[in-house]
C-alpha cells in the first residue's frame, strides 16, 4: 500500500505526493520526487493526506547527500540570476519587481516570483531572460503572502515575529509582512 504525503517543493508551493514505499515517512525527510520526467527536491510535511485521487507527483527514493548538495548549488545560481532577470525587466521598463528564483532540481527550468501592482505582458523578457540562461523560464505573479513567504520564510506571515509596529491610543497596530493589519494589546 502506498502512503501519500505532503511534500513541499519550494517555499510556496505544496504537492500531495505518493511516496510509493511501504514503510513510513517521516515528516522533514527529505525525498526526490518526480513528475513527467522532471525531479523535484521536496521536504516531507507532517500533514496526513486522506485522497482517491490520481496523483501526479511520485516520490522516487529518499535524497542523498549529494542531492542535497546539489539543490543547494542550484539556489544559489538562481539567486545569482535574481539580479540579472530584474536589469532586464527595468531595461523594457515593465512594472514588476522581481522577489524570487529557483531553479529545478534538474535546472530544467527557471522560475521568477515577481510582485506587480497590475498584469504584466512579460512574453519579451521571457524570451530574453531564456536567451541568457539556456533553460525555460516561468514567471509567476504573487500576492502579499506568498511574497511574505518567499522573501522571508514561512514564519514571517501574520502570525510571524516580522512586524511593523506604530503607536495607537489604545494599543499597538501592526503590519504584518503579508499585508494584513491587526490592532495587538500591549502588556503593561
């Protein structure tokens, strides 16, 4: 029997994985998982997953340390390439800020998070930004959370200790990374 688990796969992205194995996994293991061809470095979540489902993403075998390794090398070329992609989006002058990067496990593809106040026509910088670095490029439009979770982590949300704070009469107002406003009481 198969177990099927969450497993996240960057730090906004979540997929119901079938770990295909017998015994359990274990929740921050980390597995190689793929999906038509492409592989995925993914941490198991400890969240139990109840489906009837057909599951597209199939955990392969539990990461070594040179898969490990190797998806550390691959951030940091993405990150690398953060700074790049963005001199190419202000060079056409297109309203977007770019956040985010990372690369697939097997540097496949390239995929940009970018916050924009409006829709962005980016098929030109895509094009560019594949011509400079060989692989498929996606850009991903986020909102205020996901951009939280990509520049900070997901701690730095609402309930994280990331807060702007500014005085009120009756207490505090913060801001939290995510956008959302909340009055917070403070201990006298």
């Amino acid at each position: 029997m198969s177990i099927v688990r969450y497993v996240g796969l960057s730090k906004t992205k979540r997929r119901k994985v079938k770990t295909g194995f017998d015994e359990e996994v274990e929740p921050d293991e980390q597995y190689i998982i793929e999906k038509d061809e492409v592989r995925e470095l993914g941490v198991v979540l400890p969240e139990d997953v109840d489906t009837d489902e057909e599951l597209d993403w199939v955990a392969v075998r539990k990461a070594t340390d040179q898969d490990i390794l190797q998806a550390e090398m691959n951030q940091n070329q993405a990150d690398e390439a953060l700074p790049k992609a963005q001199k190419k989006a202000d060079k056409r002058s297109l309203p977007m800020n770019l956040i985010g990067s990372e690369y697939s496990f097997q540097k496949s593809q390239l995929k940009f998070y970018f916050k924009a106040p409006h829709r962005v026509d980016f098929r030109g910088l895509v094009k560019a930004l594949a011509h400079e670095f060989s692989t498929r490029i996606e850009l991903e439009q986020v909102g205020p959370r996901e951009a939280a979770s990509i520049l900070g982590g997901p701690r730095s949300l609402w309930s994280g200790a990331v807060l702007q704070a500014v005085s009120i009469r009756s207490g505090t107002r913060a801001d939290g990374a995510c956008g959302k406003t909340g009055n917070i009481r403070l201990a006298r």
